[in-house]
C-alpha cells in the first residue's frame, strides 16, 4: 500500500509500505479520508519524541471497515464507515476506569505510537478496538463531514468546562480551525457577543465570512486594548486561547469579569512554559481557569451529532483537499497558514 511515511524533520516520502493485516481483536480500516491536526504540522517541522522515524502519522480519521480479527464482536462489519477515536488507554489506571482515557497515566496514541492515517490502510490495535475507539457513522454522513468529528470531539472536550450559557459574552484568541470551532459552538449555543482575535487578517476574514462575530487583528500589540475596545468596553465571562501563545493566556485571564471561566485550550512551548499570575484577581473576582487536552469517546459521539447539523457550515471549514501523494504540499499550504482546515483524501 502507498503510505506518507515520516522519516525526520521536513522528510516525509510516498512509499510503498506493507499492509497491515489484522490479528485476533484487531481492525483493519481503508482510509479514505485523513484531516491534518496542527500536532501533525509540527511533528513534520520539528519532529516530536513519541513518533519513531520510519512513521505514519495522522489521527483525524475516517474509513471503512475493511478487514475484522479474530473475537472482534462488538457490532462492527465488513464495509461500514468509521471515525476512530485516537487515544488508547491502559485500561488499568483511575482515568481509564472512569473512562477518562485521554487522562491515562500511561496512554498511547494512533498516529504517535501506533501508525496513523496517512496510507491506505491502517491497523487499528485490539486495545483500542476493545475500548471503543472505532465508531461507526451513518451512512448518509460525507466523508468530509466526518473528517471534522476528532478535532471537533477536543472542541467540545474544552466547552464541556467552560458550560457557555445563552448570553454569554465570549473571546477567542486565535482564528485557526479550533478557534473557528470554537466560535462555531459558542455562537450556536446563543452567546450574545463572540470576538476573535488573531494577528492573520485572511483567516479573520473567514470569520466575518461565516458571520460567527466580531473580528480583531491584534497584530503590533494591545490585544487587550483592542478586544475591549470591539467589545464596548464591556468585559467577558468566557475567554479561550485556541493559540499556542503564551502572552495569550495572561490576555485572557485579564479581560473575563466576575465568575469568568477561562479555557488555556492549547498548549504553549514546553521550553518556556511558566505564567505569572496574580492569583488574588482568580481569588477575589471567582475566576475559573480551565486546561483541556484531547477527548474522550463521549466527545465523539456528541461531535458526531452535531456535524449531521445543516445549520452550521461544516463543509466551509475544509478549504484544501489533497490526494495522499501530496502530503508534502498540504504541509506547505498549513505552515503557510492558508485556509482552515486541510484533508488529505487517501483513496
């Protein structure tokens, strides 16, 4: 089979690999469509210590059941369309019995650890198919759809604390496809005001596109400024950093009032990872400060639901589409910043 095949930093080569064949509790799916996730772009820039070169990443999922092991009897069959969830528990530790297996002391991941969705086909492990993580989709749902419920499935992971209510006032700080999620459901669930801040004006424009709220380009500095300014004045009770910034995190936590519940959604950069912060404001004003990471299976199937919805634009969100033999230029266009959300169509 033909397979993106990551061999180190900016070297990734179309090759032909062999295919995977399904042992006892194992599932053999053929992709037929693999999303990129910013984690994928970094890995192809700066290479990441759980991906082992040769590799195949990818972990934004979909295809069809192409081959079932031996004691595989939970209800899947040949030619059936699945999404796969991407974290795989120890199925031992407190997090995984309350079913909490991105919080797994000792998780391992699809696309990391075991080879992911850039190639025709890929093996999913009987862990992981024992835990759930292959989950059918309607047939009627495209596979483009369907190419959202991962990140989507995060999204709504961060949403799940942060319990925006109708009237809510909301910030979010950066426009790439997570923020746009963001946005999205923020607006959905009736928040009366929802600024998007980013330094990239191309991808703001997608948000006055899509009509989700106000836009600030918080480009040569006074973000806090600027966001307040768009806001009228008028402090927020959600904020989300849905940006790798650290300078984001401290924005956030100054411009939600009272009771305000901030979401640190992305990560920031392991070697420079310590905020100030005065924790008098978090206690006296009863803010409430949020991490998120990754989802669990309920996040899926809760995504699942919501991308069948016609009332948001979900095709919008994917502006690029690449075959698998053009993996190197979907790195180029994503690093370039172009577009929202890129899929790679593995067929």
């Amino acid at each position: 089979m033909k397979a993106a095949v990551f061999h180190g930093v900016r070297d990734v080569r179309i090759e032909e690999v062999p295919q995977p064949k399904a042992g006892p509790g194992e599932v053999i799916l053929r992709v037929r469509r693999c999303s990129v996730c910013g984690t994928d772009k970094r890995i192809f820039t700066h290479g990441q210590k759980n991906v082992v070169p040769p590799a195949i990443t990818g972990h934004e999922i979909v295809g069809t059941v192409h081959e079932l092991g031996a004691d595989v009897n939970n209800g899947l069959h040949i030619g059936q369309n699945a999404v796969v969830g991407t974290v795989v528990g120890c199925g031992k530790c407190i997090y995984c019995h309350r079913k909490q297996y991105n919080l797994c002391d000792s998780f391992t991941a699809i696309g990391y650890d075991y080879a992911g969705g850039f190639a025709e086909y890929v093996k999913i492990p009987a862990a992981a198919v024992a835990q759930g993580n292959v989950i059918p989709i309607p047939d009627s749902m495209s596979l483009e759809r369907a190419a959202l419920i991962e990140p989507l499935s995060c999204v709504l992971n961060g949403q799940e604390y942060l319990n925006p209510q109708p009237g809510d006032r909301a910030v979010v700080f950066g426009v790439g496809p997570i923020g746009l999620m963001h946005a999205t459901i923020l607006k959905a669930r009736g928040a009366s005001t929802v600024i998007v801040a980013d330094v990239s004006q191309e991808r703001l424009d997608y948000v006055t596109e899509f009509g989700l709220g106000t836009t600030v380009n918080t480009s040569g500095g006074d973000a806090v400024k600027k966001i307040l300014a768009a806001g009228g004045g008028e402090k927020f009770d959600i904020a989300i950093t849905a940006c790798s910034v650290k300078a984001a995190q401290a924005d956030a936590l100054s411009l939600v009032r009272k009771k305000g519940r901030v979401s640190f959604f992305a990560g920031i950069p392991k070697d420079d990872p310590i905020l100030p912060i005065d924790t008098n404001f978090i206690h006296y004003n009863e803010i409430s400060v949020f991490g998120c990471f990754a989802s669990n299976l309920q996040h899926y199937h809760e995504a699942m639901a919501m991308v069948l919805r016609d009332d948001i634009p979900w095709e919008r969100f994917l502006t690029h589409r690449f075959k698998l033999q053009e993996m190197v230029k979907a790195y180029a266009v994503i690093e370039a910043g172009q577009g929202i959300k890129t899929v790679i169509n593995c067929e």
